[in-house]
C-alpha cells in the first residue's frame, strides 16, 4: 500500500511539474478590461467587421460543396491583397473533382538572409456553417496584418497564405490546402523558419468558468475566463512559441497564454499548423481555443454576431508586433 502511496504522489508531482513548464511564458500577460481604441483600432475594426461579413454573410459557407462560394472567398482575398500592393501568387490543385487554391502574398525580405516566415489562416468552412469564427475571424486578421506590414521593409521574407481545404473531410488529407502548400515549400527548397496559424481567433468572453479545457489539470495553470489569447505549439516549435508570446506581451492590449503541448494533446493540432509540423518547419497556432470557449463552433449559429471585435482588433494590433520583429 504505502509502495502505490509513493507511487501515486510522484505520479502526481511530475503531472504538476510538467503542466508548469508547458505553461510557463515569457512576459506579463495583460491585465484588466480593454483599453478605449484609438482612431486607427477603430478604422481597424471596421476593416475586421467588413472582411468577416463580406467572407460569413455576403459570401456563406465556403467549401467544395459550395464550390461558387469558395471561388468567389478566393477572389475576394486575392482582391485584398491586390489593394495592399502586395505581390500575389495562387497555387491551384484538384481535390474532389474540383479545382480550388490556396492564395499567397509576399513581401521580398530586403536583406540577405534567405529565411521566411509564413502567416496563414484557412477560408473554408465546415459543410453547412457560414464559419465567421471558424476561420473568417483568421482570414480578416491575416488581410489586416497583410496591409499593415505591406509599408514595412523586412529582412526577411514575410508571406501571407489563405489556405483552402482546412475543415473535414479534407484536414490531415492529401487535398488539405497547408499540406500542399507546405510540401511545395518542400520540394522548392524555401527556408521557412516560422509558421504562424490563426485560427478562429474572435471569441472572448469574461463569464466566470467560461474557458474548458482538454484536461483537468490545466485548470490549475490558465484562467477559467475565456478572454485570452492563445499561442499553442508542440515542443519543437516550443523557442518560437516563447518568442512570439514574448513579443504580443510587449505591446498587447488584451491577455494571453502559451502552452507547449505534445501533438496528441486534443486540440493542439487542429489547424494549418499541423502540416508544416509534419515538413519539420516550426509552427504555432494563434487561437481563442475554438470549441473549449466558443459555445457555437462547428454550428449554423457561428455567425458575424457573435465575435467580440473589439478584442479582435485588439489581437490583431498584438500579433503586428509579433510579425514585425519576427521579419527583422
């Protein structure tokens, strides 16, 4: 008996120990109620707004089944990133008897080191979902981000990528939009040293109990509110999740966390992230948590109204921050 006692207490302290190193961040994460917006977050809100609804309203369900819908996503954000001046590249494949593209955005780096860094977010949605959280809410923030950097000049090489086919049937498959990207960056020998995914980043929320999570044990670690930002990253992508929680703490106006988590963890690789994990390419994914705070995720109720665009705005002026040092 006394054997099974010492036995279930170490059981127990290397639980706790390891769910302290696999939140245990850089920085101070913010504290308090949102800031009042300035000017310019006001006109970025209303930017975020007009993507979300021209992508979940005007446009609908995104997929392959909705195969109109889906070009007409695509065209919308080559569009966008036309008016950003940016240099534009579609990639085309077929999957399921249909052609469909994932549509890319760069800004040259303009010194000499060869690295990249990829942003993305996916723009299908789940069959018979209009997806303004999952993912609209992502793709708004990555053509904002595209247009904000779109002055800069970076030393490295900065890409912006919409990816299709991230929703099932398709994800972890050979037609999934980042798995194809991310094999052709592959097979033509681009050096990306960072991925960003964002991923249905517009719920927050400060009710009380309001965050779940995929084990108990992280309660212990994280807010119970569900009002925070995520990066989530597996261990080997674990220096550049501190770097980029290091850098959103620096100047954002709205808390986060970070988790460093084995792949099996649910959860943890549900995005676009999980392909370049696959290419051996560091990646993270940038998320409000999905269906661990979001009442509506994967419902015909995840709709424009439901985000918090505030926050939103918000988020997306933190993760600027995040791009820019990561270009230097």
């Amino acid at each position: 008996m006394t054997n099974i006692i010492i036995l279930g207490v170490v059981l127990v302290a290397g639980l706790v120990l390891a769910g302290y190193f696999m939140s245990r961040m850089p920085g101070r994460s913010f504290v308090g109620a949102l800031p009042e917006s300035t000017a310019d977050e006001l006109l970025l809100q209303d930017n975020l707004v007009s993507h979300v609804e021209v992508l979940a309203q005007t446009i609908g369900e995104r997929n392959v089944w909705q195969y109109e819908n889906l070009l007409n996503a695509a065209d919308y954000i080559e569009g966008q990133f036309l008016s950003s001046g940016l240099k534009l590249r579609s990639i085309s494949y077929e999957a399921s008897g249909k052609y469909v593209r994932n549509v890319e955005a760069e800004i040259p780096g303009a010194g000499e080191s060869p690295e990249v860094i990829v942003v993305g977010a996916h723009y299908d949605s789940l069959v018979g979902t209009v997806g303004a959280n999952d993912n609209a809410s992502g793709v708004a923030v990555l053509l904002e981000l595209a247009r904000l950097c779109s002055a800069g000049e970076y030393r490295k090489t900065i890409r912006f990528v919409a990816f299709v086919n991230e929703e099932p049937p398709f994800f972890k498959s050979p037609t999934m939009g980042s798995r194809i990207y991310a094999q052709r960056v592959q097979e033509r020998g681009d050096r990306v040293g960072a991925m960003i995914a964002l991923e249905t980043v517009g719920y927050f929320t400060n009710e009380p109990l309001s965050q779940k999570f995929p084990l108990p044990l992280l309660r212990l670690f994280y807010p119970r509110q569900g009002n925070f930002l995520a990066f989530v990253g597996n261990y080997r992508s674990g220096g550049l999740l501190r770097t980029c929680v290091s850098s959103f703490r620096k100047n954002a106006e709205v808390p986060s966390e970070g988790v460093i988590a084995p792949g099996w963890l649910l959860g943890v690789d549900w995005s676009d992230h999980w392909s370049f994990w696959r290419a051996g390419i560091p990646a993270i994914m940038v998320t409000d948590t999905a269906l661990f705070r979001y009442p509506f995720y994967h419902t015909t109720s995840d709709t424009p109204d439901k985000l918090n665009y505030e926050a939103l705005t918000k988020v997306t002026s933190g993760l600027l921050t995040v791009i820019e040092e990561l270009g230097k």
